[in-house]
C-alpha cells in the first residue's frame, strides 16, 4: 500500500470515528498500553525497524529503532502531553534509523491530544495535524521462541550467558514453557493475564555439564530468576520478563528460527 493510500484510509477512519463513536470510546485510557509504530507522515518507515510507545502509570518507553527512550506524559480526556525531557540510551545505528528515531520523539513532544479510532492509536498536534499512528503490541506468549540475552544473576546484576551455551524458552497455548537451561532442560507452567506472568516450579533433566566453567552455577541463576518474573512485555522482536518490583528477570530475543 503506498503512503498516499495509507494517510487517506487512515485520515478516513479518523474522521468517521470522531463522528461515530462516544466521547468515552475516543477517551480511552492509555495506561498499561503498549503500541508499534505503524505511520510517521509523510515518512516512510525503515522496513524491518520496531519503533514503540508503551504507557505505564504515567511513564512512557519503548525503543526509537535504535535506542531505548523513557520520559513522563498527562492525559485528560482527549488530551495529551508528553515531556520534552525523554531520556534514552546513546547507541549508533543506521544513519537512516537514527533520523527516524529523531524524526519520531521529535514528534512525542509535539503531541497534544489523542484519539483511538478502529484500534489505532493516532497522535495529533495542536492543530489537529496527524503525527504519527501506532498499532497495538501484541503480547500474547503463546506459539513464541526466545533466545535469552540477558538474566538477573541473583547478585543485582544482568549478566549474558557463558560463551557456547544456550539459554531459551518457548510458550506453548496449553500453558507450558520450556527451553534449555545451558545443560539440561527445563518446563514449567505459566499463567499470563495481561501483562501479568507467573512461572510455576521448573522440571529439569539431571545431566551434570563440566565445560564451559560455571555452566551448572549459571543454570541454578537462570531457573531462580524465572521464578521471580511477575510480568512480561513484547516489544517487537524483544521480550523483557520483569520481578514485582520492576527490576529485569531476564531478557530475550525472538527466535528467527520459530
């Protein structure tokens, strides 16, 4: 669909919402919300980049393509207000990611209102102009793989797994997670209520692994940071497992291979 197309469906959609719909339905609240950008007008959006918007209690996040970025927002009916002071982490990319990710939060701060018309999230300025338009994150688990890059250690630090091993969990619908453990596998059960995520007791294989060093000690850590996860959020291609306290579980990577 080329981007004339596309702006003229979704300026379509816009208008016959704001006609149709309740002043309730145009105000529904972005808190707990996670959205992918899906239009940057009159940008064509980088194929392949995962741009996102997520809200929690009055925080917004996400990744800009390239970094990750956090900041505050108001909302009140059908306004909102994003602070012009986004924090967001130094990584180089791409030029031409870079200047979308400019390009976007650029557009965060110039954000005054909001509508949600035909399950899209569309951002106007204050002239009613359209920003930007975002579709839902899906966060559903099941039928998914993952390779996992990062998980907490026990010791209040992150760590990646040992060189040649592997860590890796995949969600089955019948509520099952399994993967391996770096030398043995594991399953549990899981529960996911929204973005709520409990993992019951792991089951493991009883092989004992000698090489690389410590592959038995970063087993037990990884199984007990599973044990601690109380929610999960997708971002595109990523899965971030997090403690009650907002503190990172573990982190992962969608399996290309899945």
């Amino acid at each position: 669909m080329s981007l004339r197309i596309h702006l003229a469906l979704l300026t379509a959609i816009l208008l016959s919402a704001c006609s149709g719909m309740s002043s309730a339905d145009k105000a529904a609240g972005l808190d707990s919300t996670g959205w992918v950008l899906a239009s940057l007008p009159p940008r064509a959006l980088i194929p392949g980049s995962v741009v996102t918007l997520n809200f929690e209690d009055g925080r917004i996040g996400g990744t800009d393509g390239c970094n990750r970025y956090s900041g505050s927002y108001q909302a009140s009916d059908l306004d909102l207000q994003i602070s012009s002071n986004l924090a967001a982490t130094m990584m180089a990319c791409d030029e031409s990611v870079m200047q979308q990710a400019t390009a976007f939060l650029t557009r965060l701060n110039e954000v005054r209102s909001y509508r949600i018309a035909a399950g899209q999230l569309v951002l106007l300025s204050a002239d009613n102009v359209l920003l930007a338009s975002l579709a839902p994150q899906v966060q559903g688990l099941a039928g998914t793989a993952w390779q996992v890059t990062g998980y907490n250690n026990g010791r209040q630090a992150v760590v990646s797994a040992l060189a040649d091993t592997t860590l890796s969990m995949a969600f089955t619908a019948d509520g099952k997670v399994s993967g391996s453990a770096g030398c043995n596998n594991y399953s549990a059960a899981y529960t996911l209520a929204g973005p709520v995520l409990g993992i019951g007791p792991a089951v493991t294989t009883r092989k004992m692994c000698g090489a690389p060093a410590n592959i038995m000690e970063q087993e037990q850590q990884f199984l007990a940071a599973l044990a601690t996860v109380a929610s999960a959020r997708q971002e595109g291609s990523r899965l971030e497992l997090r403690t009650a306290s907002g503190a990172l579980a573990v982190s992962l990577a969608r399996d290309t291979a899945e």
